[in-house]
C-alpha cells in the first residue's frame, strides 16, 4: 500500500490541512502537542471509521470550528494495480476507486468494511503492521515473559486459534448435554410394542361394532321410508285446509271494508247536494269582490309611489348639504404636490448622510472589536501555556534530580537544574507577555472617542432621517386626502342628478280616504269568500261521488261471493284433525327409531377413531425412538470428532508458538545488525520469551536504556513484517511516530540509514518526532506547528538543500 494525499478539514487541531505523499523517507517534525500524531489518526480513522479515533464526535472537531460544522478527512491511496480515494465525515462515508465519480460504497459500515477487506486487516492487525509508536516499544520493554508471549500470540493472529479451539469446546459440551439428555429420553422398546398390539386389538373391535351398528340403523331408515307417503299425504291435506280458511277470513275482512266505504260515499253524497243549494244564496254579495280587490291594487301602487317620492326629497336635501363640505375641505387642503416634492428631496439628502454616518462608525467599531478580540485570544493562549508549563515543572520537581525526564523517560541526573532553569524563563516569559496583554484588554474595555463620535453622528443622522420620513408621510397624508374629497365631490353630483330624474318619473296623486274604505269592505266580505270556497269544493265532487258510490256496491257484491266458494271449498276437502294426530304419532316413532340407531352408530364411530388414534400414537412413538437413537449414534460421532478436533487445535498452537520465536530471532537480528553496525548481529527469543542481546556469541547480561529500545523496535518491525505477510500484504509502507526519544545522535542516523537500506521492503517510510537532527538524513521533512492566533496546525514543506548523501545517490 502506497499513501498519496491527506486532506483534513476540521479534525482536531487541523482546521485545513494538505499532504501530498511521496516514495522514500518523509519526515514530520514538529512540538509536541502541534498536531503530528493526528494526522496518523486521521488516516486510521477514515479507513476504520470512528473505533480507530480517540475520544467521540464532539471531541474530533476543532474545538474551535463552529457549532455543527462539518468535519471531514480525504486520504488517497494505491493498493496493488488499483487506486483508492477514502471521504469520511462524522455521519457519512464514501469510497473511490480508481478515480470513479460513483462511490463503490457509501455509508459509514459498509466503507469500514470494503476497506477491511481490501486490506485484508482489522484495525487491530492494521495498527500492528504499518503504525509502530514509542508507546508500544514501552509497553513491549514493561512486560513479562507471560504477557509478551500472548502479545506476540495475538499480534500475529494465533489468538483467532484459541477463540477457534473455545469455540470447538462449547460446541463439545453442548453435545456432550444432548447426548445425555437424548439417552435419558430413550424409551424402553418392549413396553412400546406391547401399547402397540392393545391398540391394534381395540381398532379390531371397534371396527366390528361399527358394522353392526351400520345394520340397525339402515333397517330403521327402511322403516321410515314405509310411514313417509301416509305421513306426506296428511300433511298436504291439512296445509291445504288450512289455506282455504286464511282465505276465507281475509275474503270476510274485506266484505267489511267494502261496506263501510260504500256507507261513507253516501254520506259524503248527501253533504254535496246541500252544498249546491246554499251557493245560489251567496251569490250577490260574491259579485261586489273582483271589482273592489282590482281598486285595491291601484291604491296600493299610489301609496308605495307617495312615499317613496317623500324618502327623495329628504335624500336630495343631505346630498347638497354633503356636497358644501366637501368643497369647504378641498378650499382648506390647497396646493399639496409642491409640498410632497420638496418634503422628498430633503429626505433622499439626510438619508445620504446617514449612510456615510453609519459606514463611519461601523469601521471604527469594528477596528475596536477586532483589537479587543486579539488581546483576548492571546491572553486565553498565553493562560493555557502558562498551566501546562506550571505542570510540567511540578513534574519535573516531583521527579528530582534521580527522576526520569517527562518527555523523554531519560534520567535527568546533571540536567535537572538546567531544565528547570528553562521552564523558569518559559514561565517569566509568559507572566510578561500576559500582563502587557491584560492591560491592553483594560485599556479597550471603554470605547474609544472615535467610537463615541461616530455613534453620535450616527445618531443625529438617524434622528434628521425620522423627521424627514415623518414629513413626506404628511404630505402624501394630505395628497390621498384632496384625490379622496375630489372622487367624492364627483360621486355626490352624480347621486343628486339621479335622485332628481327618479322624483321627476313618480306619481303625484294619491286618495287615501278612499284607500281605507276599499280595505274596509274587503275585510266584512272575507268570510262570505270563504265560505263559497269550502261549499264549491263540496258541490264540485257531487259526480264523482254518485260513479264511486255504484262501484263500491259492485265490490261488495264480488268479496260476499267470494267468501260463499271458500266455505264450500274447505268441506270438501274432508279433513280430519284426529287422522292427522294418528299420522303424525307412526312417523315420529319411525324417525326416533333412525336417531338412535344414528346415534349409536355415531358412539361406536368415536370409539373407532380413539382406537385408531391410540393405534397411530404407538406407531408415532416406535418411529420416534428409533429416530432419537439414530440421532444418539450420530450425536456420539460429532462428539468424538470435535474431541479430536480440540486436540489438533492445541497441538497447531503448540507448534506454531513453537516456530514462532527462531523466526521472529532471524528477522530481528537482521535488522540490529544493520543498526548496529554490525557490532550485535544476533538477537534471541528464549524459552520464557525473554530477548537476549548475543555479541561475539556470547548472551550480552546488561543493555543500556538505548540498546534495549533498539532490540525491542526491530523486534517490533519483525512483527509487522510477519503479520503482513500472513495477510496476503506487502508491508511496503511503515510508520514510525517518536521513536527516537532514547537514542543518541548516532544511534538515530544509523535507524534512518537501516530504513534507507531497506528501500526495497519499505518503499514509502513516515517518521514523526519532535528531534530536528533527523531531518539531515530523510528525503522529504514536513513541519507541523501551532498558529497560537487562529489555534490551528499549519503543515508547510521545508525545502533543504542536497546533501553530499543525497548527491552520491
């Protein structure tokens, strides 16, 4: 795997930052706490996703980034023939390949995934191959010879046989329990067979006693069949006697009706013929209506005509008294536009100046906030150095004189004094800058003057503005009130041109004596009116009565005919209830016989199938038995295979710990032989995992604190080598954050020039320190540093001239 290109926007202390990766060996140098180490993490974490990264979302962005913003990291690499391009962000993922525009995966799992894949590596195995930190060389140093030995067992991926060889034991003991719950189970096979023959010879009888009873109840249905003709014949006679005589109380029930209608047309008959009679008599007094009600409706035409012409005139009288105030107001309001124009030009000046009032003293504002803001920011930095060198000298302190150095777990020894000296002047340092910038602070809590000027203008300014504005909205206050009175003062001469042409088209004569005395006649003659109208409705029908009443008679005849037939119908039936009695009596008997027969065969059937169920539980549960003792013979075959397959698992674990310390020996010592100078060219893993050191082959008892950080660093590129390899991966890229806090200036050169040598096996090597010296020996160096003022990391590339090395390559 080769890296080209990191792009972080938001990730911790990189706001946004760029790299673009080359071959060979590049070297990150920068303070501690700029922001080195993070950019691994953003590597890991855009590959792993957020298990890879410390802390949680909220931690991950810059702290100094707005609420919600998005945080992001790009990271572009090459594996085998293809190219990749990774884009996480806090809730989102997507992965490139080989320059696509479509994501070939884009959620967060599913990127983690693919990329777990393609590398053949979890994150654990990941981070034990390509990343090697002086954190894991201290932690390598601090173990015994137990915890080292299952170190180097789970790095190198034999744990996976423990888990698998836990598992093979689980599934064992679960077997073991199933064996024995399924012999428990087994049930004895002769008390099975004897249940079967009893219930064989319960289904036998049963199905003799079905047969019998199939015999009786067939005769008993024969028996039935023979009453069935006497039986049906009876009871057709009497539905049908008892027909007719529905019949014949519905023919008597409609005689009735026809009797009392006919009684009802005659009286109303005779109501009629009066009616004609007393007509004649009303006659004159009808006579005198039609001519009074036709006056009436003249009258009544020349009331409504008068006053509406008396509502008129009241109407014309208000529109010209309206019409003298609207001309007094429009004399009162004058000349309005000449004002409105003037009003408006004034306001268009002040609103200018406003403008450049208010410019004026927003640029004084904000040169002030932005002074106040800087002296803030670097007050806040400069507290925060100030606490972390106060802890770092209590540390220091604590540690004495015979204590190791914080930062690079060297004994301070000679250097106490002089490192605590530095911390000091660091410390007087800050106090110094920290108060020039409080003062400063104190002097910008009160705005300046001019500040204050400019808001006063600015205030004056908006002040001019509001009369202006308030000016021009009473002119154009007055001008929409002379366009009102001039439409109104139109409208109203319209309306009494109007009310005068409707006066002119109304009646002027009207008789209202003569008006009431018509309304007077009219009311003595309504009830004569009336009267006429009930007894003309009553004359009216006098015909219609005479047909309806000979029709009704007709009817009456036809229901009293028809109730005669029914009667003589019913008597020759020859019915009898007695006969109907004896009938019914032989056929119920006949049918109670059948049910029983019906039933017992039913009880019989039941008993059959009870026998026949019992009959296929045996046979159910002889199969069973035998399917349980199958599964007991194949249980008991899977229980001796995982036994085996346990014991294979722990000699494979035997063997592979075994071959694991001589090959780990080999690939070490070739390493610290090259470190070396060839002065240890062999390095040993004994029996108790502990590392021997061999010069001129004899076991060197006593390491320097160098030495041994050497030993165990190629022990620690000895195992990334080999858990690469066992994922099917070239380890081509390496990863070395800090690992030169013990070495002498010798020692580290030799390591750049071991990884320079090893070009071929490491194509493309990372180092992070914090050492300057290192960089003479590397082909690329990035700085990483701390923008105290934005609170960001700013990675430049340090161009440095070739050296004698460089050219001689």
């Amino acid at each position: 795997m080769q890296l080209h290109r990191l792009k972080l926007h938001n990730f911790r202390q990189h706001a946004d930052s760029e790299i673009v990766f080359g071959p060979g060996i590049t070297a990150i140098i920068g303070p501690n706490g700029s922001g080195k180490t993070t950019l691994l993490e953003a590597i890991a974490w855009a590959f792993y996703g957020n298990p890879a990264a410390r802390g949680n979302r909220d931690t991950i962005r810059w702290n100094r980034a707005p609420a919600r913003s998005s945080v992001r990291v790009e990271v572009e690499f090459s594996l085998g023939a293809h190219e990749f391009r990774i884009v996480r962000g806090l809730y989102n993922a997507e992965l490139f390949q080989d320059r696509s525009d479509a994501p070939i995966a884009n959620s967060q799992q599913e990127v983690s995934a693919r990329v777990e894949r393609l590398l053949g590596m979890t994150r654990e195995e990941f981070f034990n191959t390509y990343f090697t930190g002086q954190r894991e060389l201290a932690v390598m140093g601090v173990m015994g010879s137990t915890e080292r030995a299952r170190f180097l067992s789970r790095v190198l991926g034999y744990e996976k046989l423990r888990l698998a060889q836990d598992r093979v034991r689980e599934v064992r003991s679960g077997l073991r329990g199933e064996l024995q719950g399924l012999e428990r189970g087994l049930i004895d096979a002769e008390s099975l067979a004897e249940e079967r023959a009893q219930a064989r010879q319960r289904a036998a009888e049963g199905r003799d006693a079905v047969e019998q009873a199939t015999e009786r109840n067939t005769e008993a249905a024969r028996a039935l069949e023979s009453e069935g003709p006497a039986w049906t014949l009876m009871v057709e006679l009497r539905e049908s006697a008892l027909a007719l005589d529905g019949e014949r109380r519905m023919a008597e029930r409609d005689v009735g009706e026809a009797q009392r209608e006919f009684e009802r047309l005659d009286r109303e008959l005779a109501e009629a013929l009066v009616a004609r009679g007393k007509m004649g008599e009303l006659e004159p007094a009808l006579s005198e209506v039609e001519p009074l009600r036709a006056e009436l409706d003249g009258l009544e035409h020349q009331a409504r005509g008068a006053g509406r012409r008396r509502s008129l005139a009241g109407q014309q009288s208000e529109v010209k008294e309206q019409v003298d105030r609207v001309r007094e107001r429009l004399e009162k309001v004058g000349d309005v536009e000449a004002a409105l124009g003037t009003a408006q030009t004034a306001l268009e000046a002040v609103r200018g100046t406003l403008a450049q009032a208010e410019s004026e003293e927003e640029n004084s504002r904000t040169a002030w906030v932005r002074d106040m803001q800087d002296a803030e920011t670097k007050t806040l930095n400069l507290r925060d150095q100030y606490k972390d060198h106060q802890k770092h000298r209590h540390t220091v302190v604590e540690a004495g004189a015979d204590g190791e150095c914080p930062i690079c777990k060297r004994p301070l020894g000679e250097v106490y004094q002089d490192v605590l000296g530095a911390v000091d002047r660091q410390l007087e340092e800050i106090e110094v800058k920290g108060k020039f910038f409080r003062s400063r602070m104190e002097q910008l809590e009160k705005a300046p003057p001019e500040v204050q000027a400019g808001e006063r203008a600015f205030q004056q300014a908006t002040e001019r503005v509001e009369q202006a504005v308030q000016e021009v909205a009473r002119c154009e206050d007055r001008m929409r009130e002379f366009r009102e009175l001039d439409a109104e003062r139109a409208r109203l001469a319209e309306r009494e041109a109007e009310l005068l042409r409707e006066l002119g088209e109304l009646p002027d004569r009207y008789d209202a004596d003569r008006h009431d005395q018509v309304r007077e006649r009219l009311r003595e003659l309504e009830p004569t009116v009336q009267q006429a109208a009930v007894l003309k409705v009553k004359a009216a029908h006098a015909e219609q009565l005479v047909a309806e009443a000979e029709a009704a008679e007709r009817t009456l005849s036809e229901r009293e005919a028809r109730v005669t037939a029914l009667e003589a119908a019913i008597a020759d039936l020859g019915f009898s209830e007695d006969a109907y009695v004896q009938a019914r009596t032989s056929y119920e008997a006949a049918e109670q016989a059948v049910r029983d027969t019906e039933l017992r065969l039913a009880s019989v059937q039941g008993d059959l199938k009870a026998a026949a169920t019992a009959l296929e539980s045996a046979e159910r549960r002889v199969r069973e038995r035998e399917a349980r003792a199958q599964r007991i013979e194949q249980t008991t075959v899977e229980f001796s295979l995982h036994d085996e397959l346990d014991r294979a698992l722990h000699d494979l674990r035997l063997e592979l710990n075994t071959a694991m310390r001589p090959e780990l020996s080999e690939r070490a010592s070739e390493f610290l032989s090259g470190l070396t100078d060839g002065r240890y060219d062999e390095i040993e893993l004994d029996e108790n995992y502990d590392l021997l050191v061999v010069e001129d082959g004899v076991a060197k008892p006593v390491l320097s604190g160098g030495e041994e950080d050497l030993t165990h660093l190629v022990l620690r590129l000895a195992i990334s080598q080999m858990v690469a390899e066992r994922a099917g991966q070239p380890l081509s890229l390496l990863v070395l954050d800090e690992i030169f806090g013990s070495l002498d200036e010798h020692r580290r050169q030799n390591v750049v020039q071991l990884l320079r040598g090893l070009a071929d096996r490491f194509p493309q090597v990372v180092l992070i320190t914090h050492i300057e010296s290192v960089k003479e020996g590397v082909d690329r160096v990035l700085r990483v540093e701390l923008d105290e003022r934005s609170g960001a990391a700013v990675v430049t590339d340090d161009e440095r001239p070739p050296t004698d090395a460089d050219v001689a390559a």
